[in-house]
C-alpha cells in the first residue's frame, strides 16, 4: 500500500477540481455554439473564467434562453 502525503492529496483534488471547472466551460460552449452559433472572444473568455457554480447556472439557463445573453443576463 502505498502512502499519500496531505498536499498529495490535495494536488489531487485541486486538479480534479479544475478538470470538473474545464469540462462544465467547455459544455457551456458547445452548447451555445449548437444553439447561437459560434460564441465571441469576449463569451469565451468569460465563460473560462467563470466559477463552477456559475457555469452549472449557465448550463442550466442555456434550456430556455431565446437568446445568449439570456444565459448571462437573466433575471
């Protein structure tokens, strides 16, 4: 059996963590795209920088939006 240091464990989770964050942006994109069309720079850029619980917001706002900024923008 092999030992795992604490910060070992905790690479792993970060870097699970970031794969969870880069896999939700990148459904938020393909979605917009099947649905609006290619996204703009500053969409992209955007939705990179965009906090897990923010993206999971956008994913599910992207079911009923007329339009991209109703994702971004809705009440």
């Amino acid at each position: 059996m092999s030992y795992v240091t604490s910060w070992e464990r905790f690479a792993r989770e970060e870097g699970r963590e970031e794969g969870v964050q880069e896999g939700e942006a990148k459904a938020v994109l393909r979605l917009l795209q099947v649905k609006f069309g290619p996204p703009t720079p500053e969409v992209e850029s955007r939705v990179q920088a965009a906090e897990p619980a923010q993206l999971d917001l956008w994913l599910t706002r992207i079911l009923s939006a007329a339009t991209p900024e109703d994702v971004f923008d809705a009440p």
